[in-house]
C-alpha cells in the first residue's frame, strides 16, 4: 500500500470524538511527514470543523458517507488506514468494513457491540485474510486498557517465571470521567435486536462468543457485589466487563492461546473496605440507569475542563499456580469516554500504519493486542497519556 494517497483518514470527522481524534492528530503530528485527511457526510462541516480544531487548511477533507457505499469504496482505496468513529456500528459501520476489506485498507473503530462483532468476524473474518487487510476492533477505552492491560501482564510474567497467569482480575481502582454517547447508543440498539434476534442474549452471556469453535473454562460473572479479602475491597459490577472479557478471550485465541485453554479472567470495580465500600457495591449493582439521568447523545460530550479532569486506574491481579499474586496497572490521563478515548483510536492507527505492516500479522478481524500488542504499548505511553506499570 505504499502507494496509497493517505496514511489515515479519519471518517466522521465532524462527530464529537472525531473532531477529537482530528485535533490530537494535528497537535501530535502536525509537523510531521503524517498524510492524512478528514472524512464525513458534509463538506461545509467539514470545513467549519477543521477551522475550529486548529487543523491545517493541508489537510484534504472528503465526502463519503454510509448511505452511499461507493464513496466509501472510493476513500478506503486513497488510504493505507480509516479511523472511524461513526457509531453505533451496528447501524453505521458494516459498509465499511466491507469496503476496507475488499481494498485490503487496515480500520481501526470504538466499536463494543458484541453482536455486531460476532456478525463481523463471521463475515469479513476470511476475506480480510485474503485481502490483508486488518480490521481492529475496540480500539478506544472499550477495550485498551483492558486487553493490553492483560497481554502486559502476562508478558511480564512469563519472562519472570516462563508461564502465563492462569487467572486475572481487572479491577477497576478510580475513574473520573464519562462513558460516550455512542457506548449508551450502542448498548440500546443491542437490547432493540435481541428482541428481535434472542440468540444475542446467549452471545451476551457467552465470555466466548467471539471466539468461533472454542468453549472455555466457566468465568466468573462479575454481575452482584464480592468482598475481597485478599484486595481488602469489596467490588462492584463494571459496565464494560461484558464487552472487555471477550475482548480478552478474543486476544488469547488469536495468540494461540499464549494465556492458556483454561485462561479465567473477569472485570469489576473497587468501592472500597468496609460498610461503606459494601454499601457503595450494592448501590452500584441495584442502578438501572448505568450510564446516568441524561447520558450524552452521539455526537455530544464533556467541556474541555471535564475531559482534561479525567482519568482512570485499572489494576490487574494475577494469580500464579503456586498461590502467588503479580500485578500491573494502566492509567490513563484523561477522561475514559472522549479524551483518552479519542487518543488511544488515533495510535492505533498510527501503529499499523507506521509500526506493525501487513506483511508481519497477515490480515484478519482483530483485538489490539494480538496485532499490535508492544507497539502499541510503546505508542501509547510516548504520546497518548498512558502509563502501564508493573506493580508487584
């Protein structure tokens, strides 16, 4: 793809967080060789959106749009990568990975919607292999730090002792900050189709429903409040455990089960010791309005102060066969749902476009950390906020 026109277009450019992932580009490789360009249904958007994020008048703006999938066809084939944001993908995204893999063009999206991903894997899975080209799913706080959290400790792990952690706890340890609208969207439109489709509700369930032909060892549900003793916290439900998990198990299968065929890991939240923390465990499992009162819409989000007030700490357990416990976090400097978000996606790209070619993975329908796992690390911590360290 060496001689495509761009390395990165960034499609819905004119959304909240592709407006996000359009100034991060500009302010972190402005001044580099980066081509790249800015996509979207409008043209005038276009161009009102690259004056008012500071975007260099270089940067060529391009109308494409879902309703029309030559044009889509046309811009996967000007670029080596797409960034798209336009959610939910259930709604909006199929097209795009089509056109993307029949011009063999890598795609990074923030999808975490497990049944759209089921369908994509089963339709796209073989023919992104002959095209090469490598469409990455959930590249945004859905599901980074989470499967790299995972992959970075069971990398240190096995350098340290030469055998991978049977068992992972990923707790979230403190969060400031708000999930995207798209994420309140796209968990709606999956609980519309499993009305109407109700083996959704099984692949919901399934930790392995994103991993064709493999069942595992039974997982823990994360879905009332534990004590842990051993944590001195009690731990509460986490509402992005269901897409994150299989994520994970996803990640662990496309490695060749590096983790093991007998991998156990499961995601919650700390609330603290004591009544209080069991208190706090139980309010948060009993709320049925997860995402808030008035949870942003697609295309709204957080002032400027909030996302730059943001962040998140997510602690990772590990549990050796002999009894021992090695741990590593991930944290984040910006809020999760837009800020750091709307970085992680643009390093994604940036990774397969600069780091990781097509000829080393092959292509495929991936997680992160098989396909651009310590690249991505790397880039991650040298631009985008993020700290991954070991802890014991």
């Amino acid at each position: 793809m060496s001689d495509r026109e761009f390395d990165i277009i960034v499609y819905g450019g004119t959304g909240f967080t592709g407006r996000l992932v359009a100034e991060y580009l500009q302010s972190e490789y402005g001044d580099t060789n980066l081509k790249w360009a800015m996509a979207g249904r409008s043209m005038d958007k276009l161009k009102a959106v690259r004056a008012e994020m500071g975007v260099s008048d270089n940067v060529d703006l391009i109308v494409a749009n879902a309703d029309a999938p030559d044009t889509l066809s046309d811009m996967a084939k000007r670029t080596k990568a797409i960034i798209t944001t336009v959610g939910p993908y259930q709604h909006y995204g199929e097209p795009l990975v089509k056109a993307c893999v029949e011009s063999g063009t890598d795609y990074v999206d923030l999808c975490g919607e497990p049944a759209w991903m089921h369908d994509i894997i089963e339709d796209y899975d073989a023919a992104a292999k002959e095209s090469g080209a490598r469409i990455v799913l959930s590249c945004g706080f859905d599901s980074i730090p989470f499967d790299l959290g995972v992959y970075f400790l069971q990398r240190h792990a096995k350098a340290e002792t030469g055998k991978a952690l049977p068992k992972i706890r990923g707790r979230v340890r403190k969060m400031k900050g708000t999930f995207s609208g798209g994420t309140a969207a796209s968990l709606g439109g999956t609980m519309v189709r499993a009305q109407k489709q109700p083996e959704i509700l099984d692949w919901l369930k399934d930790p392995f429903s994103l991993v064709p032909n493999f069942s595992g060892p039974t997982q823990p549900h994360g879905r009332k409040p534990i004590h842990e003793v051993d944590l001195d916290s009690w731990s509460a439900p986490f509402i992005m455990a269901s897409i994150n998990t299989k994520n994970v198990h996803r990640s662990n299968a496309l490695l060749g089960h590096a983790y093991g065929e007998d991998f156990i890991y499961d995601e919650m939240m700390f609330t603290g010791p004591g009544e209080q923390g069991e208190a706090i465990a139980k309010g948060i499992a009993g709320n049925k309005k997860p995402f808030g009162e008035n949870p942003p819409k697609p295309g709204e989000g957080p002032s400027k102060e909030e996302r730059d007030n943001g962040f998140y700490d997510v602690l990772f357990i590990g549990d050796t066969a002999g009894g021992q416990k090695v741990m590593a976090s991930v944290k984040g400097d910006k809020d999760p749902g837009y800020g750091s978000t709307s970085k992680m996606i643009a390093e994604s790209a940036m990774a397969l476009v600069k780091d990781v070619p097509q000829s080393k993975t092959g292509g495929g329908v991936f997680t992160t950390a098989p396909v651009m796992g310590d690249a991505l690390i790397d880039r991650l911590q040298a631009h985008a906020g993020l700290i991954f360290t070991i802890e014991g």
